[in-house]
C-alpha cells in the first residue's frame, strides 16, 4: 500500500510538471508593428487585443506593441476608420500588420428619391451632410446647418429677425416668375414652397436639434425623380430614430447674446445742426435743441435661449423610437422682436415578421408665437431728424411722442414718423399651429424578398393666424375699440394642407454569375394643396365718430391644386464598374387645362467606377475614382396661382367700392357694392421645362485622407413662366403669366475635404468647396425683338413706381438697369451727367445699360474642425465674389435737397451725400450700383468633453461660440448679403456669443 501511495505522488508530480511546462512553453511575448497600408507610416493608438477576451494593448507611437499570448491565440487588430483585421499566432513571435483604410463612405447609404442607395452605387449629383459636419452656434432654422457646406448651394439669410427666412439657390435659379426654391422633403413628406402666415420661415416646424441629415440632389439625374417639382433642386432633410437596445436621453441647451454691429453711417445732431443752416437757413427754426441717435434708440444687446431634450431606445427589443421637444426663446435687437417655438417629435421604426415589414411613422408640431416688431422703423431710424427728442409733455396729442404735424395738426403723413412710436404703437403678433406626419410601411414579399412595396401616406397642416394693428394716437388701451385719429386693427387667419399618398413597388436581384445587379421600381403619387383665408379689418374716421368702423369686411377666399404623377427608375450595375440609371416620371397639374395638363420628365444617367480597373485594383494612391454623365428634364408648376388658366373674379376693396344711399325707416343709410375685377390669364399656359446636363467626377486619395467631388453642368429652361405686359384695354390687369422666354445656366463644382492629421490624441480636417455659376437669358418674346428692351423688376424706395432691375436678353436674370455716371476731376459723381451711350447726343432711357447683377458668380465655401483629446475647435466661413449690390439707403437719403421739405418738416440725410455732392435724387446712376464681394466668417466653436462621468453612463460637452464673427468686403453699407440685391433697410444681422452644454446619459 506503501508502495502504491509513493507511486501515486510521483505520478501527480510528474504530471504537475509536465503541465507548468507545456503552459510555460504556449504563453511567450509577441512583438510587432501597425503600419498604413497606403503610405506605410506607423498607427499609433491601435487596439490590439486577444479575440474572445480583454486581455490587450495599445500600440506606442511609433506604431510597435508588445503582449504576452499563447500560440493557440487569435489577434485583433482594430482602429477607427480602418478595416478590422485578425491574425492567428501560430508560433509566431514578431507580426507586422498593415492595416488598410475601411472606405466606410462609399458603403454608407444614403436618402435619394422614394428609397435610398449605397453612396457608391449614385449616378447623379448627390451630397450629404451629417449632424457632426452641421454648422454650430445659434442656430434657429434648418438651413442654417448647412450654410457654406454644399458645393452649388446659396443660403442668404432674410435679415437678423428670429426666425426669418433664409432664400436657398440651387445651381442658381431657373425661372423668373415661379418659384425659384427647391424642394424639401422632410422625412419622406414634400413640402408646400408657400409661406405660412404668420411664420417668416416655413421649416421653423423641424427643431435643428432633431436633424440627422440634409441630402442635396443637384444634377437632373437625381432630382427628375420628383419631376414637377424638381427644377430648382431637392434637399432632403432626415430627422434622427431609436437605435440600439439601451434607453438614452440628449439633453442640449445653450444661452446667447444678440449684440448689433453696425449702423447706417448718417448725420449726428451737430452735424445736421450745421448743414442746415448752411444749405437751407429758413428751415432752421424746425430744428429740436436734443441730440437723438435713432438707431440707438430702436436697437439693443438681447437675449436668447434655446433647450432641447430627446429620448431614444428601443421598447421590449420590438418598437425603436425618438421622442423630443424643444423651446426657442429668440430675442432680435430691434426692440420688442420675439420668437417663441416650442416643438415635439416623436419616431416609431418597428419591423416585424423578421425584418420583413419595416414602419416608420413620424410626427412633428409646432407652436409658434412670433411679435413682429415695427421694421419700418429701421427706414425711419435713419431718415427722422436727430435733433428732436423722442418723448416730451408738448407732445401729448400723438401719445407723448415726437411727431411731424400737417396745417390741420393731425400726423403728417409724407415726413418720417418717430421711429420708438412705430414700435411701441403698433402691434403685429401671430399664433402659428404646424403638423407634420406621415406613415410609411415597407413589405418584402415572404414568398418573394427581392420584392418590395412600400406606402407612404402623410400629411402637412397648418393655421396661422396674425392680430395686430395701429395703436390710436391719443394713447388708448389695445382693447378700447375706439380708434382714434387713423388707428386700425386687422386679423388674418390662414389655413392650410398638404396631403400625401405615394406607392410603389420596387424589384432587386443580384446576378452573380453574372456579374451583375439590378433594381427597378415603379409607383404613383397623389398630393392635394389646400388653403383657406380669412381677413377683416377696422378703423375710425375721425370726421365721422359715430360711422361703422369696419374698413374692409370679413373677406374669406378659398384655393386648391393637385398633383398627380406616375414615376419609375431602373438601376443597372455590371462588375461594380458600370453603372447605368433611367428615371421616368408623368405629372398631371390641376393649374394647367386638359391640353396642356400632363408633362413627361425623363433622365439618364451613367457611371463609371474607374477604380475597379485592373490598372487601379492595387493602387495604393487613389482610393476612388468614378466618373459620371447625366441628363435629365424637370419641370415647373409653382406659379403661385392655382386658376392661372382659366378667368377668375376678384372682389375690390371697400375703400373703392360703389357707394348709394337707400331709405330705411325714413332716413337714409349708405350702402357699400364692391367691384368685381377680372383677372388676367392664359388658357394656353403650361409647364416651364429644364433641361440639364451633367458630368462629374468622385475621388479619393490616401485611403479616402483626401476625398471630394468636381462636377460640370449646363441647365435650360424653356417655355418660362414670366410675367409680360398687355395692352391697354385688353384687361384691367397690366401684366399677365405666361409662357415665353429661355433661360441658361452654366457652371462648374469643386469640393475637396482633407484628413490632414489622424492620430490617437490629435485630429485635424479642413474642407472647402468652390461653385462657378452663370446665368443668362436667351430669350423674352415669342417672336425675336430686337428692340425688346426686357421686363423691368426690382422696386426701390424713392419717387413712384421707380424699379432698378431688368430681364433682358442676354444678360444674367435680375440684372441692374441704370445710367452710366461721368465724374469729375476731382473725382466725385457729376450730378445729372451721365454717358450718351448711343451717342445721340441726348441722354434717355436708351442710354441706360446693364451694371452687373446680385447673383455671385463664385461662392466658396470653407470649414474646419480640429480635435485634442478632450478639446474641440471648429469654424466655417463663406465668400461670394463678383456680386454687385444696388445701396438704395444711400440713393433714397443722399441727397441735400432732403431737408428742403416746404417748412413742413426735416428729414436725417444719409453720409455718403458728401461723397457725392448730389443736390437732388439720382436714383438709377450707375455710382449707387456697388461692389458687394464679401467673406464672412460665419461662426467660431471652442468645445470640451467630459467623459464617462457618473460611472460611465454620462458624457457632456460645454462649448463657446461666436457667430457672424466678422465680414470682409468693401462695401459700404451695413451688410453686402442682401437676397435680392437691392439693400433697403435690412434688418441687421446680429453678432452672437452663445455658451451650451450637451449631456448624454
């Protein structure tokens, strides 16, 4: 027994032995370095890690890593933006890896028409912009996001108002007299490119908070899909959904300072003071003994906030879902001006039956309270005289406010009225309610999965409603319903709808014995627009205070239009290398007759994926090169009017009604008939049609460091919708709609965007793109006219009926249409002298000439972020070079025989009127058409992170930004960007300092 027990333990040593050994000989110390597999420098920061277990390293760097492992062990090689790669040990000691860039872009997919496509399968003009490429700040619309970010995009804010609409350009416009906007869809809803009353900015209904994405279509090829509505370009707006299993809230919020930047350069009281009694001693005695700067007095550093709060998950592991609200409290720095917007959103994106039925159904509201401060009171703020007081006792009859009085003592009506009791006596408030929801379903077949029908029906709905009005003189309380001495009150209520039903079917097979895939797709769209408005307004007559005090009775008008369409597509791949896509779409206009009602819009476009050729498999250098040829035909409907075919009555206003008087209960009372007058129309009228054509090229270099996109187009429009006079007696109307004329776009676009450092600690990108575009007019008349001289536009403050802007042929759209001014030795504008161009020895309108136009032929557009470690830094700016802009603050107030008034009253002149001397007005010299190129560097962020706070479970952001940090430009006035080129007391932009915080937990 002995024996066995000895013979045991010496059997369990050996064994112990022999297992220390065989584990000391698997566990050994592995060695290696991670390069690029594109240029070969070292990766430092690349996780390598034992595959199944935590055990792992970073690499140093220089790109090495030392660990201990077994030889039975797989290695994982894993960094971000890179493909994963794994590598058995296998008795090996030292393992090099070379890691090659994962070109993620080109698998990502992206929203296109009525689906989406991997971005390396798009044949068109497509760019996406994502939440983190979006512009920071105070952003209070949409389109802000996006601002200098797409190659060919122009946004032009409408003013520094809250909430105030921003005009969006895609490849320039294409029309005259319809709308020149593109569309926007949101979350697979099209939405109406009319206003809603009460709203400055109809996309106000989407919280930017809640954006995942903007998708531009620019080239025809991929915009011909939406076919009527598709000539000015698409932008698609995808709000974000619940991901993943886990519950997470974002909460964002920040706090900001509106400060002004500056003002209309006119005469201070001193000055005035002297100039007056310099050039018109006799009026000296309408002077004030103050010294008043106006526009001090209507402007001031406000206030913003903006809190939004989102909650994301997945319910049970079956109902994905985002739900959101958010406030806006935006204060403008033209006193009393104020946006309030509270909005919610909510997500739900379940599937069910194994992925093969997919929902999604989006709702968006809005709640909408603007006060619309008195923006006349800019013009007045540089026209009133600086030497009167703004209050006083002496004043008591206009509300204890300064005010110009005519002979008979009541307000003058032709002299500036005082700029704080236009704010502070008028009221001009809205309430504005927005819905927008859709559901759509998307079924793959069970019996059939490479088919798949999709449903989207949504809808748009909108009230707004507007209450505002003239306070009475004597100062009254709003709810007095006397008014006194010209007050009014006016309500205005619009409703609106939008209704959508879209259905198709699309078929997708792959065919790999062939080398090749394919898809097509086939559907129908139905949209109905509807709207209704209600208007109704008051006043008293001071020489009847007992008369009724409606001015114009309640008056409600009703419109509507339908689109109806039938659209398909076909995709085509062979090899990954050729790429071919055919779009059809069929449009059936409710504005259009029988004849004339149904266009056809096809397009065609082709690719080339260059990279996929043996030539350039293995090269190391270009990531991605494709190349792309697109034509297409769009069309236009948007007129604005929905009975433009056909005759239609409108009813006149009271104030010119037909008025008798009839006896009732013996005596007489008047009675009101409203004229009836006909509109002007054309039965003919039909679709505006443009024709595009584009080739462009995507590339990438350095594993996608350095990527972008170069594209040529040239757009046609033909048959445009214009606006062309009549002859006299032929209507009441003086100019009708119409087809005629021809327009021409050209231009070119570049984008490039550069991974200029990547490393564990410090990362550096920096994008820029650059648009070259020109328009021009080819034709105006049916017939060739050589002394067709065009259709003027572009009113103007100053005289009566006065317009500044021309549609002539041959020239860009909008062009400025004024006399060429001669100047003097001295340099200085010779007033009245301009150059007899037609050497006739007169100077008339046939002497006037084009001076430029406020379309830029180049934008360019530059942005970069900058990450260390915990610290972000970003800014973005944009340029428009070779724009002119039309100074008729300068025009309409630059002159000295402004002050010159009949001894009634005084007006304030504007300084550059000793730059030119002028006595009287010069309205359409060349000298007021200016140079507006400009660069402004839109917004500068300095941001830190604070990670894995609460144990891991919070992360939060703070961050400091400045927007409209500074414009550099050479004009004169107070800002260059003015979207129809003619600056006429704009609503300053402000500077903003704004500090935030984002928390995600």
């Amino acid at each position: 027994m002995r024996k066995s027990s000895d013979l045991l333990k010496a059997l369990f040593l050996m064994l112990g032995l022999v297992v220390v050994l065989t584990a000391q000989a698997q566990v050994k110390t592995v060695t290696g370095r991670v390069s690029d597999a594109a240029n070969g420098d070292p990766m430092p920061g690349v996780t390598v890690v034992v595959k199944g277990t935590t055990n792992g390293t970073i690499t140093t760097p220089d790109g090495t890593y030392s660990m201990q492992v077994a030889d039975s062990d797989v290695l994982l090689f894993s960094f971000i933006g890179f493909k994963n790669q794994e590598v058995n040990v296998a008795g090996q000691s030292v393992i090099n890896i070379q890691l090659k860039s994962d070109n993620i872009g080109m698998e990502e997919v992206v929203v296109i028409g009525y689906g989406v496509s991997k971005k390396k399968d798009l044949t068109g003009s497509v760019q996406t912009i994502s939440a983190k490429d979006f512009n920071q700040g105070a952003i209070t619309s949409p389109q802000q996001l996006m601002n200098g970010k797409v190659a060919g995009v122009q946004i032009t804010d409408g003013g520094g108002a809250p909430g105030s609409k921003s005009t969006i350009r895609v490849r320039g416009g294409s029309s005259l007299k319809a709308s020149n906007d593109p569309l926007i869809i949101v979350d697979g809803v099209p939405m109406d490119n009319s206003d809603v009353s009460g709203m400055s900015n109809p996309l106000s209904v989407v919280n930017p908070n809640d954006i995942e994405t903007f998708t531009v279509l620019k080239d025809a090829s991929a915009t011909a899909i939406y076919g009527s509505r598709a000539s000015n370009g698409v932008i698609l707006i995808t709000t974000k959904k619940g991901k993943g299993t886990d519950i997470h809230v974002d909460y964002t919020g920040n706090v900001s300072v509106n400060t002004p930047t500056k003002m209309v350069d006119v005469l201070d009281a001193g000055e005035y003071s002297e100039l007056l009694k310099q050039k018109f001693p006799a009026n000296a005695g309408l002077m004030g003994s103050a010294s008043t700067d106006w526009q001090k007095e209507i402007y001031k550093t406000t206030t913003s906030t903006d809190h939004s709060i989102a909650i994301a998950g997945n319910v049970k592991k079956v109902m994905p879902f985002r739900a959101s609200v958010g406030y806006n409290n935006s204060n403008g720095i033209l006193d009393q001006s104020q946006m309030q917007r509270t909005t919610g959103s909510l997500n739900l994106n379940p599937s069910f039956f194994k992925d093969h039925l997919r929902i999604n159904a989006s709702m968006k509201g809005m709640l909408l309270k603007n006060n619309f401060s008195n923006t006349d009171a800019i013009g007045d703020a540089i026209s009133m005289d600086p030497t009167q007081a703004v209050t006083g006792d002496a004043y008591e009859p206009f509300g204890g406010y300064f005010a110009w009085a005519d002979s008979q003592g009541n307000p003058n009506a032709n002299a500036p009225m005082n700029p704080r009791a236009r704010i502070d006596q008028k009221r001009n408030r809205s309430t504005v309610n927005r819905f927008i929801g859709n559901f759509q379903a998307d079924y793959k077949f069970h019996f059939l999965p490479e088919l798949r029908a999709n449903l989207n029906v949504g809808t748009d709905v909108s009230t707004g409603e507007d209450d505002g009005g003239v306070q009475n003189a004597l100062g009254a309380a709003w709810d007095v319903p006397a008014y006194a001495r010209g007050g009014a009150y006016n309500t205005y209520l619009q409703k609106k709808k939008n209704e959508l039903l879209d259905f198709y079917l699309q078929y997708t097979k792959d065919l790999p014995d062939y080398k090749s895939r394919f898809d097509v797709m086939g559907g129908y769209s139905w949209q109905h627009f509807w709207k209704q408005e209600e208007t109704q307004s008051f006043y008293n007559d001071p020489l009847d205070p007992d008369a009724d005090h409606v001015r114009d009775p309640y008056k409600m008008t009703k419109s509507e239009n339908y689109l109806v369409s039938f659209f398909g597509r076909a995709n085509y791949v062979y090899d990954d290398r050729y790429y071919v896509t055919f779009t059809l779409r069929n449009d059936g206009s409710s504005r259009f007759s029988d004849e004339n009602r149904w266009g056809l819009f096809p397009s065609l476009a082709l690719a080339w994926n260059v990279k996929g050729e043996n030539f350039l498999t293995d090269n190391s250098t270009v990531s991605n090169m494709k190349l792309r040829l697109g034509y297409g035909v769009t069309g236009q409907q948007d007129i604005g009017n929905d009975y433009g075919y056909f005759g239609v009555y409108t009813a006149g206003e009271t104030t010119a009604a037909y008025v008798y008087y009839k006896e009732v209960n013996g005596s007489y009372q008047r009675v009101l008939v409203n004229t009836l007058r006909p509109e002007g129309y054309d039965a003919n009228l039909k679709w505006e049609e443009t024709v595009t054509y584009n080739a462009g090229i995507d590339y990438g270099f350095f594993n996608d460091r350095l990527y972008g996109a170069l594209d040529v187009y040239l757009r046609k429009t033909n048959d445009l919708l214009n606006e062309i006079p009549v002859p006299a007696g032929a209507n009441l109307e003086n100019v009708l709609t119409t087809n005629v004329g021809n327009l021409e776009n050209k231009g070119v676009e570049f984008s490039v965007n550069g991974v200029l450092i990547k490393s564990t600690d410090l990362t550096w990108e920096l994008g820029a793109n650059v648009t070259f575009n020109e328009n021009e007019i080819t034709k105006l008349t049916r017939v060739d006219d050589l002394n067709y001289v065009g259709v003027a536009n572009g009113d103007i403050s100053g005289g009566t009926g006065n317009m500044i802007k021309i549609h002539q042929v041959g020239q860009p759209v909008g062009s400025f249409f004024v006399y060429e001014q001669v100047y003097g030795q001295d340099g200085r504008p010779i007033e009245g002298v301009y150059v007899d161009r037609d050497v006739d020895g007169e100077i008339t309108t046939a002497d006037m000439y084009v001076a430029g136009n406020p379309s830029p032929k180049v934008m360019l557009g530059i942005n970069t972020s900058l990450n260390y470690k915990n610290w972000d830094f970003s800014l973005s700016g944009r340029a428009n070079l070779g724009m002119k802009v039309y100074n008729n603050i300068a025009s309409n107030a630059g002159y000295f025989n402004r002050m010159q008034t009949s001894g009634q009253y005084l007006g304030n002149l504007n300084s550059d009127v000793f730059n030119t001397g002028f006595f009287t007005p010069q309205y359409f010299s060349d000298y007021y058409v200016k140079n507006a190129s400009f660069f402004r560097l839109d917004n500068v962020t300095l941001g830190y992170r604070f990670k894995d706070l609460m144990s891991s479970k919070m992360n939060m952001r703070v961050y400091a930004t400045v927007n409209n940090v500074f414009v550099l430009t050479d004009y004169d006035g107070i800002d260059p960007e003015v979207s129809d080129g003619i600056d006429r007391n704009i609503y300053p932009r402000p500077r903003t300092f704004l500090l935030g915080v984002s928390v995600s937990f």
